[in-house]
C-alpha cells in the first residue's frame, strides 16, 4: 500500500474508535513515519513505504486508538516555532498558551527594562519559558514546578534547545518559593496553571483524562486555588508596577473572581483577553506602584 493509501483506511478505522480530529492526527502520524512536514505529505502520497515504516505506522495508529494524545504518540510537538519533547510527564502545549506567551512579549514592560526577569509558575514541558527565551534574549527567565518529573522533561527540553544556560528551572515540591527567590525578583510573572474543577476533571475527554497528568489540570473543588496561590506569590515576587499574565477557563468563568482576587491582592489595570475562538481566557493585570 502506498501512504496515501494506509491513511485513507486509518482515518475511518480511527472515527470509528472516536479519535478527534482522526484525519489530522493521522497526517501528522504518517508526516512522522514518512520524515517529512505533514504539509509536505501530500507530495508523497504515491510512495509505498519499507515494512518498517509501515510498522511503526501500525504502532502508532494503536496507540491513537487507545486514546492516548498524537502529540504523545509523536513524542515531540511545535509550539511557536520551537520543537518540545512531549510526554505524559507534562501538560501537552496547546496553542491558547501560545497566545499567553505573546500578551507577555507584547506588553510594554518586556522593552521598558535592559534585561526583564520572566518566571513561568508552573513550566511544565518548560514551553513557555523557552518560548520566552527564544524570542526574548535579553530577557532572564526561570521556571517552576511542583513535578519532579515535569523539571525533568522541561529541563530535556532546554538542552536539546540549547537554552539551558538561558532558563533556570527549580522543582519546588518541597520547597518554599519565598526560599528559591527574593522578594520583588521578576519584572513578570506568567502562568498555565491547573484551572479545571475536580468535579469536570473527571468529565474530560478519555485522551486528556487518562493520559495527561491530573496534577497539571485539577484545580480544585472551583478550579481555582492554583490561580490563586499563583496571584499571592507574584504579589511579594513581582517588583512594584510587575506584570502578571494567567491563562483561564472560560468555561467555568473564572474571569470575574479572579480579577476581583487580584485587585484585592494589589493588582490594578485588570485586563481580560480573548483566545482565538472568542472565549474570554486570558487575563493579565499590574502590580500596583508603591507596593
């Protein structure tokens, strides 16, 4: 069977078995296999595969029907224009969190100073410190996490980035941030934290429920203690007139407790931003001068 082939019998096999966006994932699956970017697939459709390739095609086609994530199966995605390791020890990057990183890059206090200090609360993968790195030289950044094994796979990352001498990145499971950094330490802070209820954690679809780590999605009884922990910190961590960016739900609306918490926590300019579909989602505010 030529490529072409193989994914016109996959796809339906696929739907069948429930996997979103089947065709998608099936390119992306194929582009793998074949070596090549999935837009330059359709110029190999005709060539018929060596036996290997066609197992390894058949590996990953299991794997898919299984439920377990295609960025999983490929083992690395692209999120802004850097390639990630993926795996099941952290969150897969999606593309709302691409938008985070660019209300970051775009807000003026990222020009206002020679060299901003960016933390990433809660790094994951570590895609939006090394995103912000990337994009960002003279900026210093640093990323923290909960998950040992998360540090792990983020620090992978930067290695294979060759950002490593660029991002920090510190487990702080057993750990107290007020003992990793000072007081007035970034100029920004910028967070994915979990924001799913406990309750609609477990109403997620069976390849984000059973395969991403839990840790990274529940959020708690409202979805919000994390958001909340992460304001209170950037609080004593971003210098006077600092600026926070967070990463939402819409849909359990979230927008209007969370601004009301970071007013009351000192934030002023409270700014609410929607995602590419229209969802409010992404939220961003400063640290009000003088404190």
């Amino acid at each position: 069977m030529t490529i072409g082939e193989i994914i016109t019998a996959t796809v339906p096999y696929l739907e069948k078995r429930g996997v979103a966006d089947a065709r998608l994932a099936t390119e992306y699956l194929a582009a793998r296999v074949m070596r090549c970017k999935r837009l330059e697939l359709p110029a190999r459709l005709h060539e018929t595969p060596e036996e290997t390739r066609v197992e390894a095609m058949r590996r990953g086609v299991a794997r898919l029907a299984a439920g377990e994530p295609v960025q999983y199966v490929l083992g690395r995605w692209d999120f802004r224009g850097i390639t990630l390791k993926t795996d099941r020890r952290a969150l897969i990057p999606r593309t709302e969190t691409e938008q985070l990183v660019q209300l970051l890059l775009d807000d003026g206090i990222m020009s206002s100073c020679d060299t901003p200090r960016v933390l990433d609360y809660g790094t994951g993968s570590g895609c939006i410190a090394l995103a912000v790195a990337a994009e960002a030289p003279h900026a210093k950044v640093a990323g923290i996490d909960t998950s040992a094994e998360a540090i792990a796979l983020a620090m992978e990352n930067a290695e294979a980035l060759g950002l490593a001498d660029r991002v920090s990145f510190v487990n702080t499971s057993e750990t107290d941030i007020a003992d990793v950094f000072d007081a007035q330490s970034f100029e920004a802070i910028v967070s994915n934290p979990p924001y799913i209820s406990s309750d609609a954690c477990n109403r997620l679809p069976v390849s984000v429920r059973d395969f991403e780590p839990r840790i990274a999605l529940d959020g708690g009884p409202d979805g919000m203690y994390l958001l909340r922990a992460v304001i209170e910190d950037a609080s004593t961590l971003l210098v006077s007139g600092g600026m926070i960016f967070l990463e939402t739900s819409f849909e359990e609306r979230q927008q209007a407790p969370i601004s009301r918490f970071l007013e009351n926590s000192g934030f002023e300019d409270v700014r609410i931003s929607k995602d590419l579909s229209g969802a409010p989602r992404l939220i961003s505010a400063r640290l009000a001068s003088g404190l």
